[in-house]
C-alpha cells in the first residue's frame, strides 16, 4: 500500500482535513483545508439567522424544498446549513449575500451531499462508530474544549449530539467517495511539473515573500496581574531554555504551546508573509533558518518563534523536515470493523508502552500493509506523502512517541515517529514536492468535474424556495 496524500481532509481528520477554505461553525466541519473550526458563538454576518432553537421550535413548518434521487431535503436543513455558511463570509471579511442567495448556495451544497452520501452507500462504503468517534475527538481537540464541553455549547445551540455525529459521519462517507472516484483520475506528469514551476517562477516577479514559522505562544489573560504575567514569561522562559538545550520542537510547542497549532507541532505552514502577524515578521527578519527568535511579547502573551522555511514566492524550497515513521495497519474486512481492529491495537499500543513487545516484530506479525515485512518501517518521507489523517498525527508525534489507533480510507494505523530532521533537498525531491503540489491542485480540479457529472446524473426535483 502506497500512502500517498489524496484529496484534503476534513477537519477531524489528518487528514489533514489539503485547497483552503474557511471555517464553518462548530455544528459541522471545516472544509477541506481550512481552519479548525470554533463553536457556536452566534451568526455573525449582516443577514442574521434564526438560531438552531429557533428551527426546532418551527419543526410544524416545515416543508420539502427538493428531492435527491427520492431522498427529500427540508426549508430547516437549508436554514441549519445556511447559519453555518455565515462564519466562512465573516472570516473572509466578505459581506454575506441576501437570504435568498444565501438560501440557493445552502441548498446546492446540501443537493451535492446528498448526492455524494448516496453514492458511497450505493458503493457499499461505510463509516464505522470508531471513525465518527475518532472525528469527534479531532474536532473538539481543535477548539480546545473537552468532547464533554463541546457537546455542552452545541446542546446550548439546540443541537444534540446524535444530530452532530450523523453530520460527522455524512461528511466522512462523502469524503470516503471522493477518494475513491477521484484519485484515481489524477495523473502528473513532467510536463506539468514544468508547466507549475514556469507558472511560479513569473509570479516570483513581485518577489513575495514566504515564511515557514515554528510558534508556541504562551497566552497572558488580558486582566492578569503583574505577577500572574510575571509567571507566564517564566513559563515562555522555560520553554525556549529547553529548546536551547535541544529539546524537540514539536514535543515543545505539544507541552507548553497555548496556541491552535500546538497539536501539529507548532508549524504554522508556508504562506505569504503578509498572512502573518506583522510582530512575526519584523521579529524573524534576518533570522537565520533554523534559528529561534522570543520570547515576543504581544497583547495577547508571550511568542517563541523558529524559522523553519524562508524564500521568495516562485523559488523551489531549499529545505524541508523529513519523518522516519513505521506503522501497524489493520484493516477492516468482513467481520471485523474499524473499532475491532483499533481495540486491537490498542491492545498492542499497550504492549509496547509497558516495554513487553518489540514494535518491529509486532507490524511482521499482525500488520496487514506491505510494510509489515520491514517491521513496519516506512522510511524517511518529505511532507506530503501520505494521507491527511496519518500526515496530520504523524506531525503531532516527538521521536519514538507512539500514537493513538488511526482510522484512515486504508483501515486502522498505529504510528511511531523514528525521527525527524531538516534535510536539504536535491533538485529531484525538490520536483517531488512540486508534484505533490500540482497533484493536489489537480485533484481540486477534478474533484469539480466529478461532482458536477455526478449532479447532471442525479435526479433532483427543485420544489418550493427555501426560505430562511
């Protein structure tokens, strides 16, 4: 089995959760790539929303809007769906369009769903407990709540937790199909690689800048005492003295980091200096790579900064992290599910924690991938290179931590970081991750052509207006 990166991931999965798009509200995903979501605070935007109460309480109301191959979609799916649309416009800074506009896109993306939804059952393709369990912890982990406090603020918004994880599991089965159908008719070849790198190489014109930037931001409340913020630049202190010292980053901003991105290692990924905080930009220039800065101090806390990635926009990267990983994969065939086979191995996870087994001699025995006669060992890897949800927990690891079962399209993964190190890239993986690039913006590309042929086939029968 070849773990290679496919279409972006949701938000719960490592997916990841890949194109960037913005949040929804905490009633559902994020979108492919996009940020973690956050939940409910209310509808923002200039077209405010009844709230999910407020849907319940016109249950009575209720009507039939479409019919999806004879499956029905209701006004109060629209009106659900059109509330968690507002966010994306308000953290875009976009003006949300008028209800009935707002109301046709809420119905459009939920004909495209129910589409797909159909063609993952139609294909026998399922989603297990586990995985939607799995998608819970994930998305409350990236709001920072409890699973326990985040079902607290939804039931609050009038959505019970059965309604949130059906959402869940509609959203993987979806995902699921999209990876199947899709993958599959993406091919690159060196012809397009060129054709990316010329395409770059004249943006490069304007000279752009782009970071690469470690963070571990150590928050200082904004009513805390002079002692309360003395103890808090003691703790970013702390911090950066083990980093000196050579500590592990990623384990680092894991332990002390207040900030979202803490649970991937603190990297906040290549982008534009301009979509950096101004602070972060001044305190890293002429820093050189590698090299920490901080701690910085901002309203917000205290900021340790290292510069992992730096060049001008259109310029092949010079460096990169690479991963030594091994891994145990079981997969869920007839009469075994997605949670059997995690029981399983955290059975084995437990084994080796209590240093009773060795993990090499367990992937040769157990492991179903064809990595098993290897001990597992997947060998070193540039980012990229495997599926969202294995890649996104696999950055979250320090050197020979062992994670939790991971469900992924290829069945259930126990993981072990070996090691990570920043390489120096030849020119042919440097086109490697060029290819990983282009892949993924044709994937996009396909994805598009895939769902519009899949909507053309669909029956869909458009009855009275949504109404909002």
């Amino acid at each position: 089995m070849k773990l290679r990166a496919s279409i972006p991931a949701l938000a719960c999965l490592a997916v990841a959760l890949a194109a960037a798009s913005a949040p929804v509200s905490a009633q559902g995903l994020r979108a492919p790539g996009g940020t973690a979501p956050r939940l409910s605070q209310g509808n923002p935007g200039s077209h405010p929303l009844p709230s999910a109460r407020a849907d319940m309480q016109q249950q009575a109301a209720d009507y039939i809007v479409a019919v999806v191959n004879s499956e029905p979609i209701t006004n109060n799916e629209v009106r659900q769906r059109a509330a968690r649309l507002l966010p994306q416009y308000a953290s875009q800074n976009q003006t949300p369009p008028p209800p009935d506009a707002l109301a046709r896109e809420a119905l459009e993306r939920l004909i495209l769903e129910r589409v797909q939804v159909q063609m993952a059952r139609e294909g026998g393709i399922k989603v297990d407990d586990f995985a939607v369990a799995q998608a819970e912890e994930s998305v409350a982990r990236q709001n920072e709540v409890s699973t326990q406090e985040m079902y607290r603020r939804l039931q609050a918004d009038g959505i019970s937790r059965e309604r949130f994880r059906d959402e869940l599991r509609t959203q993987l089965l979806a995902l699921r199909v999209r990876e199947r159908d899709v993958e599959a008719r993406v091919r690159v070849t060196d012809l397009d690689i060129d054709q990316y790198l010329r395409e770059q190489q004249q943006a490069a014109g304007a000279g752009q800048l782009e970071l690469n930037l470690g963070h571990i931001f150590i928050r200082v409340a904004e009513d805390a005492t002079p002692l309360q913020a003395a103890e808090r630049e003691k703790r970013a202190q702390q911090a950066l003295a083990q980093l000196k010292a050579g500590g592990d980053f990623a384990a680092l901003a894991r332990e002390y980091s207040d900030a979202p991105e803490a649970a991937r290692g603190g990297e906040l990924g290549l982008r534009p200096a301009d979509r950096y905080p101004d602070l972060f930009v001044s305190s890293t220039q002429g820093a050189a790579l590698g090299s920490l800065v901080g701690p910085v101090r901002s309203p917000a806390g205290y900021h340790i900064l290292k510069v992992i990635e730096r060049h001008r926009a259109g310029m092949l990267a010079a460096t990169a992290i690479e991963n030594h990983a091994r891994h145990i994969l079981l997969r869920a065939q007839a009469g075994t599910s997605e949670r059997q086979a995690a029981e399983r191995l955290a059975e084995l996870r437990a084994r080796l924690t209590q240093g009773n087994a060795d993990f090499a001699q367990l992937a040769r025995e157990y492991s179903q991938d064809g990595s098993s006669k290897d001990g597992g060992d997947l060998g070193w890897a540039l980012p990229g290179r495997y599926v969202p949800e294995f890649e996104q927990v696999l950055g979250s690891l320090a050197p020979g931590e062992i994670s939790q079962p991971v469900a992924t399209r290829f069945g259930v993964h126990l993981i072990q970081l070996l090691e990570r190190r920043e390489v120096k890239l030849t020119q042919r993986q440097q086109r490697d991750m060029v290819r990983d690039a282009v892949r993924e913006k044709k994937l996009d590309e396909a994805y598009a052509d895939w769902m519009r042929e899949a909507r053309a086939r669909a029956y869909v029968e458009l009855r009275e207006p949504p109404q909002l």
